[in-house]
C-alpha cells in the first residue's frame, strides 16, 4: 500500500480543495510516493478487471516501464494532432495540482502517454474506429519503475462538493484497487487463420512505386502490408506483453488500449527522446536478416555495412532527421557512417544523432518536425505519402506513427510504432512496411516485411523461426 498517513493525505486534499478557483468545479491532484517494488506486469493484469483502457511502456535497455491503467483526464486532438496535443497538456498541467518529490526520475508525476494517426489524410477503415486521430491517456495510477526503484502516480479529480474525508477515502481505495496486482496464467495461443492480404497484388503495387521512382516523381516509397490473423480463444494481452520482453531486446515494448482494442509491439525505433534539454534521434533503415551462425551473422552484417541499395535508404532517413534537427538543435553530432541495430529475427542500419533541444522547443515540436521520417513515408515526405494514400492496401492507423509520453519536467521519449498489429479479442491484423527504392525486387521486399512481422507472429502462436 502507498506510504502516507491519512492527516498527511487529508491535509494535501484540504491544499487542493482550497485551491480550486471560483469558476472550476475540480481540481486534478496528481500524488506520487516511492513504493517498494512490484511487477509493472502485475499490475497491468491486475487492473483489466476494473478498467478499459491500459497502456504499456519499456524502453529498450530496460531502465524505464511504465504502467498505466485508466484514464482520469484523455487528451484527443481533432485536427492539428501535435499543437492541440501539446496545448492540451499544458493546459492539464497547468491546471493540475502536482504532488512529485522525484522530479528527477522521469516519467513520474503527471505524465501523458498516447499515440496518434500515422497519416491523418488517409481515409479511415472500420479496422482502427476504436483509435483516434491522436489520443493521450494521463492514468489514474501509474507505476514507474526507473532502474531498480518503482514509484506509484495517483491522479484523480478533486470536487468542490466532495469532503475531504470522501475524496482522501476514494484516493486510498482507487490506490488500493489498482496497486495490488494479479499474477496471470500462460495461455497456449491457437491460430485459427493466418490470412496474407493480397501479396500479389502488394508487390504489384511495390512494382508500380520503383516505376515512379525510374521516373523522378520520388525517391523513396515506404510501402507497408498487413497480415489478419484469429485465434481459438481471447488473446491476453498481459502475455503477449511478457513473450515480447522475453523475446525481443534492443526494442522498446508498448501497448494502448483504446475501446476493447490493443495497439500492441516491439519495436526498434526512436523517433525522439527528450531529457531535460538532451535530445536523441535515431536513424534506423536498412534490413537484413540474421545469420544461423556468428560467422554467417558477420558476413550478412558486413554486407548489409556496404549494400548500395540499403545504404541509399538509410541515407534518405540521416538526411532529413538532420535537416530537422538542425533546426532545433545546437551541438547536433551525427556520426558519418551507420552501425549495425542487430535484433532477434534481422539487422539494421543505424545511426543515433544527438543535440541539446533549444529552449523555445518542445518534444512535440520535434515530433512534428520529424514524423514521418522517410524511414516510414519517404523522400520527398508529401510525394510519397501521396503515393501512400493512393496506392497501398492498408489502412496503416497508429502503426508507422510515434507512440509514447511526456512528463510535466521536459522529458518524454516517442518510438516509432512498427513491428507491431492492432489486437481486437480473439483477431489481430499485424502490419510491415519496407523502403522501396528504384531498384527494389518486390519479391526480396516481401520476404523483407514477412521477417518483420515475426516478433509479433512468434508470440501470437505463430510457427518460431
Ligand atoms: C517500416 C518498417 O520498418 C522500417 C523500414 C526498414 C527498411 O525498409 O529497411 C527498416 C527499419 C524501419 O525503419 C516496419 O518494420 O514496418
Ligand atoms: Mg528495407
């Protein structure tokens, strides 16, 4: 149980309480304590029982989870995601009562997590309706766990009508509600139908871009494909969770619940992550698959370091993140030549770039700056995504699009949310996209988008490879 004696609580409530202006009814009052550890896990299973919506975070070296559960305040943009999105925080942050005495552990206090459209142009399927344009959850509790400590979050809205006595009650029950966690069984996942939608037809259409590219109307089209899968019975979204942890390093592991729906992945790609003033970007484009053995493992590597083809993609992607960060940045440091990002099921190029973020810009400026990279839409952006919008089969929602959080003390970090599927009960549609270029083979891109799907199709029940 959190820490905190009820004089102490009821005195915090009585500051809020008094603090609520004459034209307001509420006040969020958000309260964070130290707690000894638990299991960001457990109490993502524990709290299905009590609410809809969840969300899931951890970083790639597995310094930072965070654990959401409910919503006490939703952030949804309706036209410009990024400006109404970064207004509407510092409107809640503004307005809300913050009791953190850890401002220096990041993503504790009031903190929003959300994720958004990847192309808000695109016409909108029946398949993502549960997902909005952009949508931000700031949870009724939270657990941060940063390194080895775990902090608890409780946000809840105070009334003006409300007693003291009744609003320090409903904190302590909701806290006790949520805090205590469930252990969850191992579920054997059944595929029932595995259904490729029309490959054919998706490297037809990866054909038609590198003839657009033989032309000159762009230079880089990301094309990306999806494969509908069903199960026997209701996946559990808590195991999916631990097989990717188990099965997936190198990768941030994320999940939204959004109206019975999960958006759900492993993926290995930053767009931004803001700390204080730092700011990290990564490159990451250029594929190849692992070898079987070490020797194997290096030649395909050492291959994958002095491929034309892949080299061009990952340069498009360096080009822009670097135009853009420019802008934002002093002290940019970007290394001339890309490294190997090696995962479970393949290997990527990568290149990490560094800044210190301007005072006059935030992470959603950065976001808005650098989404979509080329290493999801392309070089040019708008010729590409107009390409996208018109020729490709999917409709790609929040995959391909940045996922992730703010805190109230300028630290946030936003991945790139592929190597992903939306789950829907007993259904899921898992996507893949790949860069096509001039020369690409539509046969070897295929194969490129089917390995990518692997991480989540191997802990869906799906055959390991
Ligand atoms: C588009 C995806 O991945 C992107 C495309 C890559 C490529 O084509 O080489 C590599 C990494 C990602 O930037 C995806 O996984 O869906
Ligand atoms: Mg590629």
């Amino acid at each position: 149980m959190i820490d905190i004696q009820m004089k102490e609580l009821e005195e915090k409530i009585a500051a809020v309480k008094h603090s609520i202006g004459q034209n307001e009814s509420s006040k969020l009052f958000s309260l964070t304590k130290k707690i000894e550890n638990k299991d960001p896990l457990l109490i993502f299973e524990g709290a299905k029982q009590f609410v809809k919506d969840r969300f899931y975070w951890k970083n790639p070296n597995r310094t930072l989870a965070i654990t959401g559960v409910g919503s006490v305040q939703t952030l949804i943009a309706e036209n410009n995601r990024f400006q109404e999105t970064e207004n509407l925080w510092k409107q809640a942050v503004k307005n809300a009562w913050i009791d953190n005495p850890y401002t220096m552990v990041p993503a504790t206090g009031l903190v929003a997590f959300g994720g958004m459209d990847f192309d808000p142009l695109e016409a909108k399927t029946e398949l993502w309706k549960k997902f909005e344009l952009s949508k931000f959850y700031i949870p009724e509790l939270m657990l941060t766990t940063y390194h080895s400590d775990s902090y608890v979050t409780v946000n809840i809205l105070i009334n003006k009508e409300e007693t003291i006595d009744e609003a320090a009650t409903r904190l302590r029950k909701n806290t006790q509600k949520f805090i205590t966690g469930k252990t969850f069984g191992v579920q054997h996942i059944e595929i029932k139908r595995n259904r490729v939608i029309e490959p054919e037809k998706w490297k037809e259409t990866v054909k038609e871009a590198t003839k657009e590219m033989k032309e000159k109307r762009a230079e880089k089209i990301v094309l990306a494909r999806e494969v509908r899968l069903s199960f026997t019975e209701e996946i559990n979204i808590t195991q999916v969770l631990e097989e990717l942890h188990h099965t997936q390093a190198n990768s941030y592991i994320f999940a939204f619940e959004s109206g019975g729906d999960c958006f759900i992945g492993a993926t290995p790609e930053r767009i931004v992550k803001v700390e204080k003033n730092n700011l990290l970007s990564t490159c990451l484009a250029g594929t190849a698959p692992r070898g079987k053995t070490k020797e194997e493992d290096e030649q395909i590597g050492y291959e994958l370091l002095h491929d034309k083809k892949n080299r061009d993609e990952h340069e498009f992607v360096v080009k822009m993140i670097k135009e853009a960060v420019l802008k934002t940045c002093t002290d940019v440091n970007i290394p001339n030549e890309p490294v190997l990002h090696p995962l479970k099921n393949l290997q990527h190029l990568y290149t990490p770039v560094t800044g210190t973020l301007k005072d006059e810009y935030s992470i959603f400026d950065c976001l808005k700056d650098l989404h979509p990279t080329p290493a999801l839409g392309g070089t040019p952006t708008e010729d590409s995504l107009a390409y996208i919008r018109e020729h490709e089969l999917l409709d790609r929602g929040w995959y391909g699009a940045p996922i992730g959080w703010v805190d109230s003390n300028q630290n946030g970090e936003f991945a790139v949310a592929i190597r992903s599927g939306l789950i829907q009960g007993d259904e899921a549609s898992l996507f893949a996209g790949c860069g096509v270029l001039a020369d690409s083979d539509p046969e070897m891109e295929f194969e490129e988008t089917r390995i990518k799907m692997l991480p989540m199709l191997n802990v869906l029940g799906g055959k390991q490879e």
